[in-house]
C-alpha cells in the first residue's frame, strides 16, 4: 500500500513540470500584449511611452527563457509572485476566490451524490420500466442543458415567480458574505449555482452509477449471494453499490477537480467572484503570472484528487492494494 | 405692540419662505441624507492610480474618493464647456498674460482622508506626476498637456499654469477626470504609492475592497462642500455580464450601472419596472470609427477608400441601427454637441454623408471600377469580439459595402488579439476601431487622425502633413471662430478629400436606473460626474 502511495507520489513531479512548461509556452503564442490591452484597450487617448514603461515594469521586454527560469524558480519556492494586471500577490487574489469557489464545489458534490446514487441505483435494480425511462430522460437532459444556461433560467425564473406572487423582484445576492458570518444570506447566494452545477454533474453520476449496477448485478457472486437467499435490499447495498461505486468515485473526483476553476461561465452568471471567473479574466487581460498560477493551482487540485481516488480505489478494491 | 412684532416676524417668515420656493426650480425636491448606493461596475480597475490607468472601472468605484482642481459642472454635465472649480474658489479663472497663464485660487478648508490639509504644493505635485512624471512612472495623458510650460505654487493657496502659447485644449485638459489629487508627502516618499492605496479629499472615504467583487466607500464628514455627500456610503460591485447587471437593477441588488446599456435592456427593465425605472440617455462622446490599412492594396488609392465611405448609408442607418445597438447621432470628426462640430449642411457636404443614397454608391461604383478593384476578392475586415456596438456595426458595414459590390470577411478577436492585429500585424484591410474619451476636447481627441508618426492611436499607417499643419495651427489658435474653421478644413481632408479614415456613427449613452436614484445626471461619457456627491437616494 504504501509503495503504491509512494508511486503516485513521485508521478506528481514530472505531471507539474509538464504542465508548467506547457503553459507557460501556450500564453506566449496567445497574440496580445497587456500594455496595450491596459493602456489602448478602451479606446481612449494614451502616451506612447507610457506602453514602454509598462513592459519594463511588467517584465515582458525580457528575454522569454529568463521569464520561464523565474516561473519555475517561483513554482519552487511556491512563490507565484504577484499578478500583472493588478499588482496585488497571486496568493491572496487566489486565496479570496478559492473559499467560494471550494464552497460551490462542495455543495454541487452534495447535490450530484445526494440526487445520483439512489436514482442510478432504482435505475438500474428497475431497469426498462417507466422508473429507468424517466430517470434517463432526467440524467440525460442534465448533461445536455449547459450549466450556465440554466444558471440563466433559475435567475429569470426567481425575479418572474417573485414579482408575480409578492409584487417585487428578488434574485439571489451578487455579493459574497461567508457561511460563518451570515449563513442565510451565503446560502441564498450560492445554493442556486450549486444547483445549476450540480445537476449537470449528478446527471453524469446518475448514468455511471447505473451502467456500473447493471454490470455488476450480472456478476456470479451477486447471483450466489442471491441463491443463498439474501435478502435483496443487502445484496445491493452491501455487495453490489460497493463495487460498482469505483468508477462513479472516479467521475465524482474529476468532476469535483473541475468545478474549482472550472465555472468559468456560471460564475459569471452568478457573479460569484470565484476561480472560473479570475481565470477568464486573467486570461482575457494577458496577466501571464496570474494565469500561469492559476493552471498550475487547477493541475494541482487534479493531481490531488487523482490522487485520493487512488487511494479509495485501493480501499474499495483489496486487489488493487494487493497487486 | 407684542402681537404686531409677531405678525411682522411671520409676515416675514413667509415672505422669505415664499421667495426660497420661488428659488427652487419647479418640480425640485429638497435631497434626503442617507443610504447605501449600489451600483454594478463591468470591470475592474487594474491599479488605483488614475494617472497611469485609462479605463472608466477605475473612475466609477474610485472618482468618489478624490477631488479634482475644476470638474465639469455636475448640475450641467450635458454641456461640453460648462466647468467648474472643484478645490480651487471662484468661477474657473480667465487667462492673463495674453492668454498664456492661469492663476488658481485653492479653497482653504480642503482636508485630505487622513486629516492633513490640502495645499496649493499638492496640487503642483500631481500636475507634475501627470506632466512630466519621473522614469519608471507611467502618466496616460501627459501628451493633453504638451502647451504647459510650468506648474508652479506662490504661495500655500495659489497655483500658476504657464503656457508656452494660448490653448483652447487646456481648461478641458484640467477637467480630465483622472487628474485625482494626491497628497505631495506621498509622493515624495513613494511615486508608486497610490496604485495600491487611496488617500484623496473627495466625498467619500475608501471603507475595505473584496478584489474582483466589490470596492466599498463611507460618507467623508469632513468634505469641503458643507452638507454634502447626501449618501452615507456606496458599494461598487463588479459585474461582468451585462446580463446580470441588467437583472441586478430588475432584481433591486444595484440601483444603477453608470456605463450604459443597450435598447433591448432598457426596454426590458421599462416593461418589468414601470415607473420604478428612470431611463436617461444622451450622445457619447465614443465613436465607431473604421480604419483602412494605407499599405494594402488597393487601400492605398484614394478613390477605393473615398468608395468604403461612400457606400454607407449613415443617415438610415443611424435610424435602424440606434434601435438595436448603442450608437446613433451621425456626426463627423469631432462630437456631435460641441460647438466645434459640423452642423448637417456641412455633413453633407462630406462623402458619405451625401442626402442622396443613389448617388453616393453610384459615385463609389463608379471610383472602384475606374481604380481597377478586383470585385471577385474577398477583403479582411478586423473586428472586436464585442457585442455593442462592434459585431452590430461591424455586420451592417460588412452589408453596406456589398451594396457596391466589395465582399469582406469578418474576423472577429478577443480585445487583446484584436489588438496585436491593429497594432503589431497590421495583417487587416480595414479594422473596426474607436475613439471614446472622457471630458470633450476636440482639440486634443481628434489627435487620432494625425499621422501615425504623430499619434499613437493611428493605426492605418499614413501620414498626412497638410492635416498635421491645420491641427497645430488649431491647437494654438485662441480665436474659437477660426478654430471652427481649421477644424472643417482638416475633417474635409481626412474623411472625404484623402479619404483617411472614416467615421461610422457616434454612441448613444442609455442609463436606465432605479427611479429613487435622484441627483445623478447624465453626460455625454461615462467618464464624467461620478463624484456622487450630489446624489441622494428617494426612498
């Protein structure tokens, strides 16, 4: 078990370096330069000089090996440093964002495993009824409606049905306040883009828990457990959803590394001032460092994730740990 | 004798009561004191130095918190030449010494945030940062004021602008809203202090910033205008998407966005709000322009870029255009309201702005063949990956210029690839581009249409001497007749004689807020009246 550990491990350094390199090389094919961006992008009159200062100041007029070495002695001493387009430290800009955006995560993870485990489960155990059909219809209609769309439709719906039934809009705050300073007000917030999130990812747990009960309720242990008599309920829940829970543990665990950073539209729907939207915008703005540390930050998370999934997988599945 | 004093004292009362009612402009209400103003910005500002920065995300959650020497009269925002002192006592001072210095009188009761008061020493100070800042300091707009020859304090509470010439460009210059004042001990200590902090005298205090959600400001007890701010604070969320700003309004968690939106949205929030939403609109002092690459052929012939100007059809499409998107006044080179702008008969002298449709396209027809075009090409057209107006605009054009018979494709980028190609790649035949400015200055802001070896902003490579020579000669002309004059000479020359560059239509500004914002008044830039401090909330 702990050679396995250990395996995974070392894996990591060659993951991050890869993935640093790679963006770092990919935001320097990107045709923009933040000067300009910051100093003509609104179309107002500008100095000349002023562009040239700027690129001093940012670093940019340095030779691009000297930029890369600086990232990656940075990345060593997990000093980010700071963002380009703001001048704040990276650190405490991700630091701010990372709070929500691991709240909404967290919360689209209730959801999802709250809503996917037992419908996919009655999916399967009631396969080809009218139960199997509509759960289908519900799981698939999730993965094709776009987050951020039915982000839109819940903010519509909200101001209609408020103004109808109390005769002023209301919509969900579009400021942040944390759950421990005024829980209401937190969860008024952040339980409608958890839930737009979420159904898209319990729709995708929905269809692999069933799929995975399907194949293992044909496995000969679950049909002896059955002709020793046992009683069905304890077949499915003891024998059956264990083992089949190992590739639903995989999809939760990369959907779970997604949603921290990876809203990049529901966020702004919502306005949550989370990771999705400091991403779009540093990359928008042509802020190297800050989207270089945000990549790294997500394939950090990944590796993490990855990592724990592995580690479950082994619990879950004596062979793994054994081999 | 007692109950006559009485009647006469009451008999005065009311006099005096009746002559202040007779005062007040009718309909006037006297402004309530408190409450928070939200309002939703769509970005955020990079820095907090509005010296270096350009945008007006810095200007809306951050004029608050500063004073200007002379601003433009907020009780008057729509006229262009209407300004006022703002630190500074008096009337805005008339030139002296033939018309070559200013002499500024400064308030004595001006204290900044942290107590210390304001001299005329810090006014110099930031004029001296904007004008001619250090190495490694970086001042947008030190170009505005190329005819100052010195900046300098007499004494506590006088400041002396001397000229190298008269300049009609330098009192709106002044009023430029990013010219925050900032306190000389900092900036002696630290030129770079005021990009990460807020120290200004204005009528707000800076209260605590989320970055990316929202900047937060409290009532300043101690500005200078007695009774003023009305509102005990304001919060400046930062909202991307117009579409949540919009439902933000609907939704009552902002009373108003400050930049301006669409018709499509202001119909929307009249139809859902009714009388709780106020809609103000005005002409922006931003402009569609379209840029034509002088080095690519046929671009480079005068007759083919003379033929782009004469397919559009501005005078209908401001009228169809102005129901979809935010752009409507057809106008020339300066904007619209100002009294050195064209009226309509000098318009339409102008190609492109010809009464007769038919006859301009059969002119451009007519140009495109004679120079020889090949109509089976198909040319780039560079645009911004932005709704309003740009893909709107860009699209029509795309159709105005089919209707003579030149087919273009559109390429539409991000901001900032948008920009390499303007800028770095020049790899464009004609790019969409723009001139939005803050306080109007004809003068200065038609400094776009200079040759590129002049202007920064000029990004479709020609130089033009003739149109160079008339823009000196204005700019140091004092005499606003002949000023009108050279302007008309050098809009005819680059829009129709050298055919340049081109003008599509000019912006339309539509605020729509929640009717219980009062005091707030619209300019023609976004940039403008955003002191707040004689807004109030009627609730």
């Amino acid at each position: 078990m702990y050679r396995y550990i250990l395996k995974r491990l070392l894996l990591v350094i060659p993951t991050l370096f890869g993935a640093a390199l790679l963006v770092f090389t990919l935001l320097r094919l990107i045709p923009g330069d933040i000067c300009v961006l910051r100093m003509a992008g609104t179309g107002g009159y500008f100095d000349e000089a002023a562009i040239q200062t700027c690129r001093v100041e940012m670093g940019t007029d340095l030779p691009v090996v000297g930029q890369f070495f600086s990232f990656i002695w940075g990345l060593l001493r997990f000093d980010f440093g700071v963002s380009m387009w703001t001048g704040q430290p990276i650190i405490s800009e991700v630091a701010l964002r990372f709070e929500l955006s691991l709240q909404v995560a967290i919360m689209a993870t209730i959801v999802a495993i709250l809503v996917a485990v037992p419908l996919g489960t009655i999916s399967a155990v009631k396969q080809n009824t009218w139960i199997d059909y509509l759960v289908r219809c519900i799981s698939i209609a999730g993965i094709a409606i776009p987050s951020f769309w039915l982000g839109i439709m819940i903010i519509l719906g909200l101001l209609l049905t408020s103004q109808h039934l109390f005769g002023t809009p209301w919509m969900p705050p579009i400021t942040y306040r944390p759950i421990w300073e005024d829980p209401l007000y937190n969860l008024s917030m952040l339980i409608w883009p958890a839930v737009a999130t979420g159904y898209r990812y319990s729709a995708v747990a929905t269809r692999m828990t069933r799929s995975a009960m399907l194949e293992v309720l044909r496995e000969d242990y679950v049909r002896t457990a059955r002709a020793k008599g046992l009683w069905e309920k304890l077949i499915i829940r003891r024998h059956a959803l264990k083992n089949a829970m190992l590739p639903v543990i995989t999809v939760i665990g990369i959907e779970f590394a997604f949603l921290i950073g990876g809203l990049v539209v529901t966020e702004q729907v919502f306005n949550l001032n989370g990771l999705g939207k400091l991403f779009v915008e540093s990359v928008v703005n042509n802020d190297y460092t800050m989207t270089q540390a945000l990549v790294m930050l997500v394939v950090m998370v990944f590796i993490f994730v990855n990592f724990l999934v592995d580690i479950c997988y082994a619990w879950l599945d004596p062979r793994i740990r054994y081999s | 004798m007692k109950s006559i004093r009485l009647k006469t004292a009451c008999a005065v009362l009311a006099g005096i009561a009746i002559g202040m009612s007779a005062a007040l402009p009718a309909g006037a209400v006297t402004p309530k004191h408190g409450g928070i103003l939200k309002f939703v910005v769509p970005a955020e500002p990079p820095s907090f130095d509005a010296h270096r920065e350009t945008t007006f995300a810095l200007i809306h959650p951050l004029r608050p918190f500063y004073s200007l020497l002379i601003r433009v009269n907020p009780d008057n925002p729509s006229s262009t030449t209407d300004f006022v002192c703002d630190v500074c006592e008096g009337p805005v001072p008339k030139p002296t010494d033939g018309g070559k210095t200013y002499t500024f009188k400064i308030r004595k009761d001006v204290k900044f945030h942290n107590g210390d008061h304001l001299f005329a020493q810090d006014v110099v100070a930031t004029y001296q940062k904007i004008i001619s800042p250090p190495a490694g300091v970086v001042s947008a707009r030190k170009a505005y004021y190329v005819m100052v020859d010195s900046v300098t304090a007499p004494d506590h509470f006088t400041v002396v602008f001397k000229l190298k010439y008269p300049s009609g460009a330098f009192i709106p210059a002044l009023a430029v809203p990013f010219n925050f004042l900032y306190q000389k001990s900092q900036l002696d200590q630290d030129m770079h202090w005021y990009e990460k902090n807020i120290n200004g005298s204005g009528a707000f205090r800076f209260k605590d910033r989320e970055a990316g959600a929202v900047i937060r400001g409290v009532r300043n007890p101690d500005y200078f205008v007695k009774g003023r701010p009305y509102l005990d604070g304001f919060d400046a969320i930062f909202a991307k998407k117009e579409s949540l700003r919009v439902q933000a309004i609907r939704g009552d968690r902002a009373a108003i966005e400050f930049r301006g939106f669409p018709p499509k949205s202001r119909d929307d929030l009249v139809k859902a709000l009714g009388k709780d939403i106020t809609v103000e609109t005005s002409d922006w002092n931003c402009v569609l322009l379209t840029t034509i690459n002088h080095k690519r052929k046929p671009f480079d012939d005068v007759r083919v870029r003379r033929a782009l100007t004469l397919a559009i059809d501005r005078w209908g499409g401001s009228q169809y255009l102005s129901k979809i998107a935010i752009v409507k006044t057809v106008g020339g080179i300066v904007f619209p309201g100002h009294a050195l702008a064209a009226n309509k008969k000098e318009l339409q002298e102008i190609a492109g702005y010809w009464p007769d449709l038919k006859k301009s396209r059969a002119e451009a027809r007519k140009l495109l063949k004679e120079a020889g075009v090949d109509l089976s090409k198909t040319y780039y057209f560079n645009n911004r990956a932005v709704d309003q107006p740009y893909k709107i605009v860009g699209t029509w054009l795309i159709d105005q210029w089919k209707q003579v018979g030149l087919k273009f494709e559109q390429h539409v980028f991000p901001t900032g690839p948008f920009y390499d190609v303007l800028r770095q790649k020049k790899e464009y035949d004609v790019s969409a581009d723009f001139n939005c400015q803050s306080i109007v200055n004809p003068l200065v802001d038609v400094s776009k249409f200079l040759s590129d070896d002049r202007s920064g902003s000029q990004y479709g490579q020609w130089q033009d001497r003739e149109v160079d020579a008339l823009f000196d000669k204005m700019n140091q002309s004092a005499d606003p007749k002949e000023q009108r004059k050279l302007m008309r000479e050098m809009e005819k020359l680059t829009l129709d004689t050298h055919a340049n560059g081109f003008i599509t239509l000019w912006w339309n500004r539509i605020i729509p807020h929640r009717s219980y914002v009062k005091g707030w008044k619209i300019s023609p830039s976004h940039y403008l009246n955003q002191s707040l401090d004689n807004v109030w909330l009627d609730k």
